[in-house]
C-alpha cells in the first residue's frame, strides 16, 4: 500500500509540475490565446491523483484534515472550471493566467503550510 500511496504522490506532484510548466509556456508562447491544453490535463491528473490519495489516506490510522481537502478541491475545481470554459477560446481574458497561477500558488501553499 506505501508504493501505490509514493506512485500517487509522484504522480500528483507530476501534475503540479505540469501547471507550473503551462504557466511559463503560456507567458512565453500565447500570452492572448489560446489556452494550452496542457492546464486541463495538469489539472485532471492533480484531481484524480489528489482523490485517490484521500482514499489511501481514510484508510490508514491518523484522521485526514477534512478542511484542507476540501479547501484544495474547491481550490482546484475553480481551476478546472476556468479552464474548461476557456480552452476552446481563441484568446481569453488578460487576467486569467495569473489567476490560474495564483490559484496553483495557493493549492501548493495550502498543501505545504496547513498542518
């Protein structure tokens, strides 16, 4: 059970690297649009991964903190919604990327900093 909860971990950290990664190659490449598919699978993997993790976590003896899961997931469901709505677009609005960043800031800050 320890090596499928590190395969999951690696593959949730994965995920925010992928963002991360969407994030200076968007600033890089399209600043206007279009949004590189890259943040809905970034994204994807970080929910389906994150999910799996608090399955794991239930099943083993110190109580998972509720409260930060469900923020994380709100955190990321906002972030799953942006981009769902404008992935499609051919330019999207000015601010969207640095809320996108700002919002994967807060969920690995969340994630590191709340005990």
């Amino acid at each position: 059970m320890e090596f499928l909860r590190l395969v999951l971990v690696f593959l949730h950290l994965l995920g925010m690297a992928v963002l991360v990664a969407m994030l200076l190659l968007q600033r890089r490449t399209a600043p206007d649009g279009p949004l590189n598919k890259g943040w809905l699978h970034g994204s994807l993997l970080q929910l389906v991964t994150g999910l799996a993790l608090v399955g794991i976590a239930e099943m083993g003896e110190p109580p998972v903190n509720h409260a930060k899961v469900g923020v994380k997931l709100v955190v990321l469901l906002v972030i799953l919604g942006l981009v769902a709505v404008n992935v499609r677009k051919e330019k999207f609005a000015g601010w969207l990327v640095p809320t996108l960043a700002a919002l994967v800031v807060l969920n690995t800050g969340v994630a590191v900093f709340w005990v």
